[in-house]
C-alpha cells in the first residue's frame, strides 16, 4: 500500500455553535473523521438552554437535538472536545467521554482515543488562571459564575495528560483554546492585521492558555488543532530535543525573546481598525474584552453585588480572552490572501520533530472554519483499523486517570509552577505507577481487550427526552459502565 493510499482524509471544524447540518454539508465523501474544535452546544431539549454560558439573545436550539432524537444521524464518525459555549450539564454527564448521539462522541474533559489507527488527544474547555488550581465544586443546576467555572480545566485534568509519554509521529491534540505563545510560531503581523486588539494580551503574555504551552512542549504532538478566536491562523513549532536548554527555553518563552516580540508588536501598524465595530452583535457571544461588556454586565446581574465576585467575573473575562470582532478575510498562504470561501483542502507534510498548529474560525460564511487534512495513521497495525466504526480507549490515558485519581494527596500542595512543570521525582514516581497499571493489559487476548477498550455508536443512550423543557439531572449509563470497567 503506498503512503498516499494509507493516509486519513481528516476534517476538522473550528467553533461548531450548533450548525452541524451546514458543516456535514460542507464535507466530501471521502472524508473519515470530523473532528470539531470546542463550542459544539450539545442541546437536547429546550431545558439545556438553561446550562448554556451566552447571552440570552443568542440562546438558540441549533441543530443537534435533531441527532439526538434520531431524526439525523451524523453522516461520518465526528468526535468534538468542549469549549466555552456549552450544554454543561450534558457534557458533565459523560466527563470521560462518551457519544452524545449516535456517531458522535464526545472526547471528555480530557481523553485519549484511538481511531482508524489515528492517535487522538485533547482537552475541553477554556483555561482561566483564577480557577485553574481550584477543584471542580460546581454543582447542578450550574447557576450563576458556576454556568462559566464549570467549563475551566484545572489543575487535575492538566496533570493526566502530563503524565503520558511525548507523542509519536501522526498523533493529534485538539483543544478549544490557543497554547499561549503560539503566535510566535506563525505570521504575527498577519494576525494583528487580522484581530488588532490582541495586541495588547500579547504584550502581557496573555493570549492563550498557559498550561496547553506547557503541554504542547512536552508531548510535542505532530498536529494541534484549536479555535476559540474565530481567526484561521497556523503555526510550525519545531523541537531541537538535543539541545537540553530547548525545553526550557520553550515552556518559559525566553525573556529576552518576548522583549523583542513586544517590541516588534509596538511598532507594527495594524490594519482594519475601523473593522472592530462590524460586527459587534455577531460576535458579543465570545467573552472578549473589546466586545463582551454587555456580557460582563448579564454576568454580574446573575451574581450578588459584592465586590470580590464581581472581580471574579473580570479575571474569568480577562483569562478566556477572545478577541474577536472584525470580519475575517482568508490567509491561503499565510500571507494576505483576497481569496474568499469557508473551505479550504490541504496536505501536510510534517517531520516527527515538528508541531503543526491550525485554529479555524467559526460556522459562518466567508470564514475558515473547515479544513481536510490528509494524515498517516499514528500507528498502522494498531487493533483500531481492524474495527473502522469503532474508536478505542488508550490505555496508557486509562493508566494516567487512574494513577492521577488516586495521587490527590500528592498533588494537592504542590504550586503553580510545580503543576505545570512537576518535580521530577514526582513524575517518575507517577510515571511508574502508570507504567504498572500498564502491565496489567499487555496479556489480555483481543476478546477481553475489546470488552475494556472498544467503544462503539451503540453505546448511546438517551438521558433527558428531546421533547422536555424541565430541566433534570442525568447519571449517564456510559459513565457508569466506564467507572466500572476501570475501577473508578
């Protein structure tokens, strides 16, 4: 077989906002996967409106209570991560993953699965330095700053991932924020034309999730994929591993480098400033600075008066930072381009020691919000291919949850710059641990490999009936059964 004919033609959609009947329509038959970026507002019944975070002008049904019911069944296997713009309580229900519809599933707050021979890691949700280090105590309903706390990772989900090995060539990390500092990688000045008032987050290091650059540093995945900001922007990240200062020099992003950058930022004209005031009302949904005052405002009418929630909110608004307001047109070439459309076909071709990073926009014309990547299996007689339909648990990710889940104790004292870059000690004890829990696999016949590991569309079931405006709350039979096939 030759390496074209191997390849996986791989979609992947940025900000969904529930238009999957627009973007099922968008993509070509020989497409395998549909993988969507975060926003994807899992909204079953007119009662989950009640957990989505946005305004209320834009609390909308979508289109996937449609999927749910079995009135649409999704075209091609689609698998999505969360963002800020979700069912909350439907995704809480499958906090390790799950399908929410038939063909469509849900990766969890973090996962790892397998699928066609593809690798596929990824995080939900967006990082807020507020909360990052606080433990999840939102409860159902979810009301007030709860409704946006609830979709912050923290310290906990960050660390399971951090514990797996470094990626291997052709393995995948989906999140729905932007590793901080990626902008360094790709046409900056591009960008600022594009989104000019990210100029002053990127001045204070703030454009991005911290943590992801942190992760993106040590598993160094061959692609990463992410939305959020509502621009199309790639990056190449490139690791030179032989140099025992590139780590480091990475994950802190040189001080003297970011001087010059900030420099380099301050004399750049930007482009289309008068743009910012075009499409306010499309987009005062993101939680931005420049146009989110409106939503700050609804926030802090759901909250008490005090003062220390209101501060609260402005961190919460601060750290989520979209910047989002000015029409887009498209960068084919990463240099300005006039040519206008939504879709657009490529073929990477990337080398093991280097990070291929695309953010798309959201579902809406004349925007880049669906690409087709053509990509190698990650490991081409992995059990995966054997069962197309099907995608697979990682164990390793399984050994993490487990090994992570039962170290709290450990983990509970630690600072901020120890959880992002642990002690060493600390991460071969862990390590070690996950490496245990791995052996207890290595001699399961396909059989019982399949019974723990296979995950298949008819696995679904539904919960709430799509027909309910009373909103209720869920034990989903897919959590359960995870639990306890892991010990959980």
């Amino acid at each position: 077989m030759s390496q074209l004919s191997s390849k996986l033609k791989v979609a992947i959609e940025g900000c969904c906002h529930g238009e999957l009947n627009l973007i099922y329509s968008r993509i070509p038959k020989d497409v395998s996967l549909l993988i969507i970026c975060g926003d994807f507002q899992s909204l079953r019944n007119e009662a989950d409106l009640n957990c989505l975070a946005v305004p209320p002008k834009y609390k909308q049904m979508g289109d996937f209570h449609e999927y749910y019911s079995g009135k649409r069944k999704a075209p091609i296997p689609t698998l999505f991560i969360g963002g800020n713009h979700e069912a909350s309580n439907y995704l809480t229900e499958l906090k390790h993953g799950g399908f929410v519809a038939p063909n469509i599933y849900y990766l969890g707050k973090t996962g790892v699965v397998w699928f066609r021979g593809l690798r596929i890691s990824g995080i939900s949700g967006i990082y807020n330095e507020h909360n990052f280090m606080k433990l999840n105590q939102e409860r159902f309903p979810y009301m007030g700053s709860a409704l946006r706390s609830i979709y912050h990772y923290r310290k906990d989900d960050y660390l399971r991932l951090r514990m797996l090995k470094p990626a291997v060539k052709g393995s995948l990390f989906v999140s729905h924020d932007w590793p901080e500092g990626i902008h360094n990688y790709g046409s900056l000045n591009y960008l600022l034309n594009k989104k000019p008032f990210f100029k002053t987050d990127i001045q204070k290091g703030e454009l991005g999730s911290v943590p992801l650059r942190e992760l993106m540093s040590y598993l160094q995945p061959e692609y990463w994929f992410s939305a959020h900001l509502h621009v199309r922007f790639k990056a190449s990240v490139t690791w030179d591993n032989n140099n025992n200062n590139n780590k480091k020099r990475t994950v802190n992003e040189v001080k003297d480098t970011n001087q010059m950058k900030k420099a380099k930022v301050d004399q750049m004209q930007v482009n289309n400033t008068d743009e910012i005031e075009l499409d306010l009302d499309e987009d005062d949904e993101c939680d931005t600075k420049l146009v989110n005052k409106d939503e700050i405002q609804l926030d802090l009418d759901l909250e008490s008066d005090k003062d220390e929630k209101i501060q609260d909110e402005v961190v919460d608004s601060k750290n989520e930072s979209i910047k989002n307001a000015d029409e887009i047109a498209l960068d084919l070439s990463e240099s300005e381009s006039d040519t206008e459309g939504d879709v657009k076909s490529v073929d990477v071709n990337s080398k093991p020691i280097t990070t291929q990073f695309l953010a798309l926009d959201k579902c809406l014309p004349k925007r880049q919000f669906l690409e087709f990547i053509d990509i190698l299996p990650t490991e081409k007689n992995h059990i995966s291919v054997k069962s197309p339909e099907c995608l697979y648990l990682d164990p390793e990710y399984i050994c993490s949850l487990k090994v992570i889940e039962s170290n709290k104790h450990k983990l509970e004292h630690l600072s901020y710059s120890q959880i992002l870059s642990p002690p060493q000690e600390l991460v071969a004890e862990l390590q070690s641990e996950v490496s245990y829990q791995m052996e207890k696999f290595k001699n399961l016949d396909v059989e019982e490999y399949d019974r723990l590991f296979k995950v298949k569309s008819s696995n679904f079931q539904q919960t709430a009936s799509p027909h309910t405006n009373r909103l209720l709350e869920y034990k989903n039979p897919q959590t359960l059964d995870f639990e306890k096939r892991f010990g959980l």
